[in-house]
C-alpha cells in the first residue's frame, strides 16, 4: 500500500484483473512454495525405502598369538543382507501412496490460495462499490443540510430541522471514512493472500452483480467428487492398504549371507608349511518363532479400518458444508433481487418525489 494507506478508488485509477491476481498468487504465495517442498520430500522418502542395504566389508581374526601357530588365522570378509518377500517393493509402495497424497495436498493448497484470492477479488468489488454508494449518499445529506438551510431562510424549515439534516450529514460523512478504512483493510488482505503484501494500492475490475446460477444438488455432488480432501482420504487407504501387505510380509525371514578369504599362518601336521590361503561362507535366516509381526499387523488392519472409515466422514462433512453454503448463497441471491427490483426502485422513486417537493417549497 503506497505510504500505508490505500487512496479512494478514482475512475481513472490502474486497475487489476482477477487473472492478474491469480498469476502474482501463484508466483509469490509462499504456501504453494512449501507444498511442493512437501512433494519432493515424499519423492525423497519413496526413494530411499526402495533401496538395497548396503554390504559390510571387515577383517576378521582367529587364534591370534605367536608361537607355533605363527599369527593364527587373519583376513577379511563381506557381509551382505538379502531381502526376500519382495518387502523393498512393498516399502516403495506405501511410500508411493504418501507421494501421491503429497501430491493432492500441494493441488488443495493451490485450490485454497486462489479461493482466499477469489475471496479477497470479491470483497474488494464489494468495498469499492460500498464506498462509492457511501459517497453518493454522503452528498446528498449534504444537498439536504443546503435545502434545509434554503427552507429555513424562507421561513419553511425550523432549527431542529436543520440540525437533524447536518447530523445525517456528519453520519454520512462518517460512514465514508468507515467505508474508506473497510477498503484499505480488505486491500490489505488482498496483498497478503496472492504473497505481495507491499503491493500498491489499485482499482480492482470487475462486475459485483455478475453471480453464476448454481444446481444446490450438482454442486453438493460436485463438491464431493471433484475435491481433493476426499482424493487424500482415498489415498489414505491405499497406503493402509499397502502398510497392512507390507506388515504381513515382514515374517519372510531374510538371507543373511558372509563369506570372506583368511591367511592361515598355522602349520600343516602333513607337509609342517602354513596351511596359507583359505576361504569361508557362512549363511543363515532368522526364524520367527515367536515375534511374527501379528502385532504391527493388527495396527496396521485397525489403521485401515480407519482411513476407510475417514473417507466416508469427509464426505459427510463437505456435503454438510455445502448444502449451508447453498442456501447461504440463495438467500444472498434473493435479498439481492429484492433490493434490486423492489426496495431499491421505491426508494429511489420516494426519494425523487421529496426533492421535488423540497424544490416547490
């Protein structure tokens, strides 16, 4: 805002397109910035769970002492874990689930930046044409305290009467200033929605009476086909889905594998040389006995039960909200018709018939 303050909006004053708006919030809102942060996080850890542990590589030593069996037994080995079951795979699957859902959630975060732009667009359509009526009303209280004074130096108004037009007067004159601080702090508010909160002060273009016809019954249906927060609570059972067959599969023992070469310094009782170059292979698996995972598995079949459970309430919840935003918008709707073809016109028409009495007296 140029020096704090946003200026009443002028006829010939710059004016800002919604689509502007829309471009500068998707360049600057610093939330779509840390949503897709949020994606390559996900791709990070998707990644990394489908990696194969890496080997170990060490030395190795036996009956180590002189004497006659001159250094014993020295070398080195590798030690490799094989997984079996396919659990790598099932890893990557339920963070593929996460990467997607990340997904959804950076594309709501867009959604709900330009709703709060288109929101803001709105509100300030709304402050500029509640100021400019603020205006309008303010002059003609000022055109009634002049008649008033006209009526009263002709001897057709009283005192009390001219003090009741300049009170309406100062009234309308103070409901301007509201008007004016109301349009600032909308502006504001603006600016901080698309992430440019040092953003000057303009005209914003656009019809406020240009309202689209909505179906309440395609649009609760919509809501809840098209939104993301059902797409994250549908994902959201998808990677339960896939920790619950990664929690069963984790009873495959794997395959512990070492294996190694050794310098064998001992003497032969054959040929009374060093025995030398020697080679050793261990294998073996862990046997689930007793620990077979069944309480990750449990967790992981209630956890399910839940995400199928949340998809449903999600969906309760946004046909709830919009079946109020419907009807909050038709009753908007209706007032505005009334006021439009009914109060409005009779008012202006009482309006037209005072000022022409006042002009008679």
């Amino acid at each position: 805002l140029a020096d704090g303050q946003a200026n009443a909006p002028q006829p010939n004053q710059p004016t800002i397109t919604l689509e502007e708006l829309e471009r500068m919030a998707m360049e600057n809102n610093p939330t779509l910035v840390e949503a897709a942060a949020l994606v390559r996080e996900a791709k990070g850890r998707t990644l990394q769970s489908g990696l194969y542990p890496n080997p170990t590589v060490g030395y190795t030593g036996a009956q180590i002492r002189r004497g006659s069996l001159r250094g014993g037994e020295q070398g080195f080995f590798v030690q490799q874990t094989i997984i079996l079951g396919g659990k790598l795979g099932l890893n990557r699957r339920v963070f593929q689930q996460e990467e997607s859902q990340a997904d959804v959630e950076a594309e709501e975060q867009r959604l709900r930046v330009l709703s709060n732009v288109h929101l803001g667009y709105e509100q300030m359509l709304a402050a500029q044409r509640t100021l400019e009526l603020r205006r309008e009303l303010s002059q003609l209280a000022e055109q009634a305290v002049q008649i008033s004074h006209q009526l009263a130096n002709v001897g057709q108004a009283d005192a009390p009467d001219v003090l009741e037009a300049e009170v309406e007067s100062q009234q309308a004159a103070l409901a301007v200033t509201a008007a004016e601080q109301n349009l600032q702090r909308v502006w504001r508010q603006l600016a901080a929605a698309v992430g440019k909160p040092e953003l000057p002060f303009e005209r914003i273009a656009g019809d406020l009476e240009q309202t689209p016809e909505i179906n309440p019954n395609e649009l609760a249906d919509r809501t809840v086909n098209d939104s993301p927060a059902v797409r994250i609570a549908e994902l959201g059972v998808r990677r339960a889905e896939a920790a619950l067959a990664r929690a069963r599969r984790e009873p495959v023992p794997d395959l512990q594998l070492r294996a190694g070469m050794q310098q064998n310094r001992e003497l032969s009782e054959f040929t009374n040389r060093p025995i030398g170059l020697q080679g050793f292979a261990e294998v073996g698996v862990r046997i689930p006995l007793f620990d077979r995972n069944q309480g990750n598995v449990a967790a992981a079949q209630a956890d399910l039960e839940r995400a199928q459970q949340d998809v449903t309430r999600v969906k309760l919840v946004l046909r709830e909200r919009a079946a109020s935003y419907v009807q909050s918008y038709e009753t908007s709707r209706d007032a505005v018709a009334r006021y439009k073809n009914e109060m409005i016109p009779r008012a202006q028409q009482a309006y037209d018939m005072y000022l022409q009495r006042y002009r008679q007296m």
